[in-house]
C-alpha cells in the first residue's frame, strides 16, 4: 500500500504545475478575446487569442466542452521545460476529460443554393452569403454526419471492376484512348490511373480530342497504360447519384447532385481551403514553420473534423531541430483529407547547430496515444519519429476509395511517387537522416481497420510492433501487406534491421486489384510482407489469417519465424502459401509455426531451395487438402519427401486427417484479439493438431489464437443423441 501511495504521489508531483503558472479558458459561445481568459466567466472565444498567448511552462489552455471552433486553427510555438518533473504546457478541454469534447471544425456551412440544370443545385463561393469565407473553396462537403460523394465517371455501384474504365491505348506519354469516354470536353477534369497495383497517378485533363484525353504530365504504367484503368472527377458531367458533388476552380463555385430540392442554408458544410505557413496545414500545428521547434507540450481530449488537409501536423520546415517530448492523446481525429496525424518536417539548419544532418524528422520522445482517426484520405499517421511511442490508437477507413476527393491519396498532379499513400501508419526515414529518423519507435495495442494500402509500413531500424491488431489492410491497393518493411540497396546496407513483429494479430488483408489489368486481377494481399533487404526481422507469435494470396512473405530478407499461427492465406482457386520465401539473400530460421492451408492450392511452405532456411524445426505444416503441401524448387512435397530431401524439420508433424475438396472445414482457427484473456466454452469431441482430445473451455492469452479439430463424427449431433443429423453412423444391423 505505501509503495503504491509513493508511486501515485511521485506521478502527482511529476505533473503538477508549478507557482505561477496560469489556466487559460476559451469558449466560443460566451467568450470574449478582450477578457484576460484566467476564469472560466472571462474566457477567450478564439484559438487566434490563445496562439498569440505567451504561454510559459506549467501554463494550461482549456477549451470548453461540447462548444465548436470554425477554421480557427491551434498553433503551438511554446515549450514547457525538461527536469525532475519535467514541466509540461497543456493544451486540453474545460472540464478535463469530457465525453462532448470540443471541436476544432475545418468546415463551415454553404449557403445560397440555386438551380443549375436537373437536380444539379449551384452556390457560389466568393460571393453573396458565402463571400470571404471560402476564398479558396473547399475539397470535401458533409451533409449532416455524412461526407458526400465526390462526383465521378465512371461510377462504382453496378460496376464491374469498381468504377475503374479500361484505356484501350497510350499513343503518347500524355495521352491516352478510351472509346467509352463520354461525348462531351473533358478539359479541365482530373484523372486518375491505376499505374500498377500499388499506386494511382492524378492528372489534370489538358485537352479532350474525340476519345483521347491529354494529360498535364506522363503517365507511367507497368507495361504501358493500355488495359489499365481509369476514372474521371473534377466535372460537372460526373454528377448523376445522389449527393455527388464537385468544384469550380476558376469561378470557385460549387455543384451538388440531389434530387430533394434546393439545399436549405447551412444544411451542407465544405471543408475550407486555405493558405498558411508552409504546405503542412491542419487543426493543430506543431511549431513555427521555418522557425522554432516545440518541446514539452501535451494536446489532449479534442475533436478535430473536417479539415482540408491535416488533423495534427508539424510545419514543412523547422530551424534548428526536431520536436521532442510532445504527448497526443485522447483526440478524435475525423474525415481529414491528407493525414489524421503528420509527423515530417524538413530541419533545414540543424547541422550549424550541432544536431545533426540537416533533412527529415518527426520528432523525438513522442507519445502518440489513445487517439482516434478515422476517414484520413493519405494516412491514418505519417511519421518520420525516432525513440517514440504509439500505442492504444483506433485508426479506420484511411483512403478508402469512396471517400478520395480530387487529390486523391493525397500524390500530387505530377511525377510517380504514390506508392505508400494509403498506409494506417508509416515509420519513414529520411535519406539524409537515417540516425535521426524513423528508429526505435514502439507501436503497441493499437487496432487498424480497412486501411487502403498497408496497415503498418516500416522503413527504419529496431523498431518493435506488439499486440496491434490489423484487419482489412489493403483495401484500395494491392500488392501490399497488413504489416510491411522495406529495406535499400542491399542486406548488409539496410536501414531495416532488428525490427521485431510479436503477438500482432493481421486478418483478412484484401489487396484490391481494381482497375488492374487482367494479368493483374489476381487479390494480392499479404499479412506480413518483409521485403527488400529487410535485415533481421523477428516475426514471433503472430496470429496471420485470410490474406489473399500469402501470410508471411520473406523476400530478399533475412531474419525469423517462431511460433506464429498462419490460418488459410490464399483465396481458393489460387495457388498461394501460408509462409513464403523468396530471393537470393533470403536467409530465415523457422520454429514452432502452424501452418494451416485449407485449400489444394495453398502451399502450408514455399521455398526456392533449402539453402533460405537457416534452420526449421517443430513446425505443423497442416494441409488437409493437399498432402504434398511444401513446395521445394519447383517440386510438391510431403513433409516425409521434404525432410528426406531437405534434412530439415525432424520434429515437425503434418495432418493426420485428409478431406475432399471442397467440403466445410474441420478445423476452427479461435482468435483473442483483446488485451485479456478470454474463456471460450467448446461442447461436442474436439481435438488438437496433435490429433490428441481437447476438453473446453478453451483459454486464450492476450493477442493470442489457437486452432483445433471438430471431430467430424461428433460435430453433427452425434454426441448429443439428434440421430437426425448423423453423416457418419454405421449401417443398420442386417434382420
């Protein structure tokens, strides 16, 4: 008990703050920026006031709960200080911890609808109602909770490969051909080409010639761009569903489909686009662009909604170092059209000033925790963040193709760099800074959902992923992976090295391949994908289940597989494989993994040849469809015929059952995706792999899964006398 009151005191004093320092309030609804905002009766009403406070450490800004704030951004250019205790500045809600928390809204209502053609209703942003409040339009509308669709040919209901069209040919870099294109201009309309499964290129539509379409920039295409696909926004002839909608550039008017009348005022909300410091733009900002960097700061327990660009970032450019020690948690952050949180800045002139190479980073010691983001169009986070934290995040539906507007992932108009846009969370490194960025983070306890293109993308060294849970990576692309590294130029080079990936569960990664060619549709999801001269890579005690075409990819990547349970990755009809190996430098020890196929075509173990497993051993290469399950060189083997071959795997065992295909599985995969443990209740004759009884219940640690055996004789009512539902009782004595 005293040890514990000691702790709680020790934790007390750490944050208290200290003689002197002042609370801040702010209400929108009853503040006023001329009272000096020290009691809740004299708060400030704007974010303005208090990003021109001279705040000192210890200071505390609190925004009233459950008021709103419009395009009125939160700007942190003060430091708390370092020490014991360190002396913190608080950005945080009056009260603390609120359920209605306040709002930060990058939106504001539209007002002053007029007809324009049929169901197609027109307002004009620069003047009457809306004038000086959208000087640079807007790039997402919301109706009620709802985000509106952003108009497009074509469309993706009812179409057969998601609303992508086919380019029938590429008679110039700039130019391509489509005989479905409708018959009217297209200049002046975006586009948007799926280059190759990973990536999808915007252009501007320069010049429409019957079915040709020139574009603002080549287009780069795997093998050229015929047969790849397409779709057009950014004009008023893509409007046709219902809430469809789109923006005028050079007389910044807006356009909505609706066939319920005329919008009343304030009825339909646009994010505002604006102009600040720098390109990194959002609800909060993290430091003066080109100037000073923060340190000791804490931004807790705040919606952020709706804005055009981030929900929290730092500015393009910082000065003479990084941001340090700053603490993001308990925020929801929501339909956000770049990322929910932006953790990259360009330090310009660290170098002069003893810290390091000048290039980029994402800070130092942050903690990024407990926060929600959902509906982020590029990434759920970004960050270029060394020796950090992030852990317990909710982060969902990041660049779902539904909700893209016109820039898309967020890529640009020009050039070919679009390949890791869509990712839940991105561990960058910084060419010129690979000792300065994008090492030594921990992600733990966070959940991803539908996430566009990986769920977690790693480009440094040492970092350690344990107990998240990702399901449906890959959404929007392909060829990617519920968990990804990417390493450079060679094994013995790589800034990918020492990354450990343990008790992680990955379910269901999809790898969308619309809009692919045809020898491209294949779904090409992978649960782990550790690729290109990724250097030591532990991957222990992870759940990976229904990828759609492999569950753990070494690929020119060394490193380890230790007791992972790998369930059914490879849609059926697809050849595919549970664990895969490939490459030259590839070079893994396996030990303790289930390998579990439930297909003829998916291969429990793929290698090119022995000489990539370091060792292998106690492994369950269970395949109840396909004895030969282990693919050796070209070759199907057993695992006798593998360990003859091979030497490998002595005390490693296979299926003791064999089924028809197809036929309902046996085999039941029971998975604890929850940070307790759980009592599953099992009734009817269960086994295990090891084809020996299990009685229930069954206890799953934390992050944890298990597969076992329903008897098939017993799994029908057997056990339970229903006579009725007997497939496999003997023949009736003859009389």
């Amino acid at each position: 008990m005293a040890v514990a009151l000691a702790a709680a005191l020790a934790a007390a004093l750490a944050t208290a703050a200290p003689i002197g320092a002042a609370t801040y309030y702010v209400s929108s609804v009853s503040g006023d920026d001329a009272d000096d905002g020290t009691t809740p009766a004299s708060a400030f009403a704007s974010v303005a006031r208090v990003n021109a406070l001279p705040l000192q450490p210890g200071d505390v800004v609190r925004f009233f709960c459950g008021e709103t704030w419009r395009v009125d951004p939160l700007i942190v250019t003060r430091s708390g200080t370092a020490g014991t205790p360190s002396i913190q500045i608080y950005y945080s809600s009056y009260p603390a911890g609120c359920a209605n928390k306040p709002l930060l809204s990058g939106a504001r209502p539209i007002r002053g609808w007029v007809a324009h053609a049929a169901n197609v209703w027109r307002a004009d942003l620069g003047a009457g109602p809306n004038q000086g409040f959208f000087p640079q339009g807007v790039n997402q509308l919301f109706r009620g909770a709802a985000r509106l669709p952003y108009g497009r040919w074509p469309n993706r209901e009812g179409h057969a490969d998601g609303g992508w069209e086919t380019i029938d040919a590429q008679p110039a870099p700039d130019r391509i051909t489509d005989v479905a294109l409708p018959d009217r201009d297209w200049s002046g309309a975006g586009i948007h080409v799926k280059g190759i499964r990973w990536y999808v290129l915007n252009r501007n539509v320069t010049a429409d010639t019957g079915d040709t379409l020139t574009v603002n920039d080549a287009l780069s295409c795997w093998g050229g761009c015929a047969g790849w696909g397409y779709y057009l926004d950014r004009h008023v002839a893509t409007l046709d569903r219902e809430g469809e909608w789109t923006w005028e550039a050079a007389a910044n008017r807006l356009f909505l489909y609706s066939t319920q009348g005329p919008p009343a005022d304030g009825e339909i909300e646009g994010s505002v686009v604006f102009s600040g410091d720098g390109a990194h733009l959002g609800a909060v900002t993290l430091g003066r662009h080109l100037q000073e960097h923060v340190s000791w700061v804490v931004v807790e327990n705040l919606r952020l909604e709706r804005w055009f660009d981030n929900g929290v970032t730092t500015p393009l450019n910082l000065e003479a170092d990084e941001n340090s020690w700053i603490t993001l948690q308990d925020l929801e952050i929501r339909d956000v059209d770049d990322a929910g949180i932006r953790l990259t800045t360009w330090v310009w002139d660290a170098a002069a000033h003893g810290n390091g190479p000048n290039g980029w980073r994402g800070g130092n010691h942050m903690v990024v925790r407990r926060n929600r983001i959902e509906r982020a169009n590029s990434f759920g986070i970004d960050s270029f963040a060394r020796l950090s934290t992030f852990e317990d995040n909710v982060i969902r539906d990041v660049a779902r193709i539904e909700h893209l507007g016109r820039e898309g992932m967020g890529c640009g108009f020009t050039g070919t760099n679009c390949t890791e846009h869509g990712a839940g969370i991105r561990l960058n490194r910084g060419g010129e800074t690979p000792n300065h960025s994008g090492y030594g983070n921990t992600l733990r306890h966070n959940r991803l959902e539908r996430i566009g293109m990986n769920g977690v993308d790693i480009f440094g060294r040492q970092n350690l992923l344990e107990e998240n849970v990702i399901v449906n990576a890959c959404r929007t692309k392909g060829d990617c992976g519920g968990v990804r590294t990417f390493g450079n130029d060679s094994i013995a080079a790589s800034w990918v090295s020492d990354v450990v990936l343990r008790r992680n569960v990955i379910l269901d990664t999809w790898g969308n391949t619309d809009g692919c060619r045809s020898d491209f549709d294949t779904l090409f999801g992978f649960g782990i994908y550790i690729d290109n001269f990724s250097r030591d890579v532990t991957v222990e005690q992870n759940t990976v289940a229904r990828s759609t075409i492999v569950g753990v990819l070494f690929q020119n990547s060394t490193g380890s597989a230790t007791g992972n349970v790998v369930y059914d990755n490879t849609e059926p009809g697809v050849w595919g494989t549970n664990l895969n190996l490939v490459g030259g430098p590839t070079d893994v020890a396996l030990d303790g993994n289930v390998l579990f196929s439930l297909s003829p075509q998916q291969r429990t173990l793929a290698v090119e040849g022995a000489g990539q497993l370091a060792g292998s051993d106690f492994n369950v290469f269970f395949s109840p469809h396909q004895a030969a399950s282990i693919a050796h060189s070209g070759t199907a083997r057993t695992l006798a015929s593998w360990q003859a071959a091979t030497g490998l795997d002595p005390g490693s065992t296979a299926q003791w059952y064999a089924d028809p295909f197809p036929s309902l599985p046996r085999s039941q995969l029971f998975v604890n995706d929850t940070g307790a443990q759980v009592s599953i209740p099992l009734t009817g004759s269960i086994r295990t792999l090891a084809n020996q009884p299990f009685t229930g219940p069954l206890v799953l640690a934390p992050y944890s899964s298990r597969v076992l055996i329903r008897d098939r004789v017993f799994a029908d009512g057997f056990d339970s006398g229903d006579t009725s539902r007997w497939s496999s009782a003997a023949p009736s004595p003859s009389p």
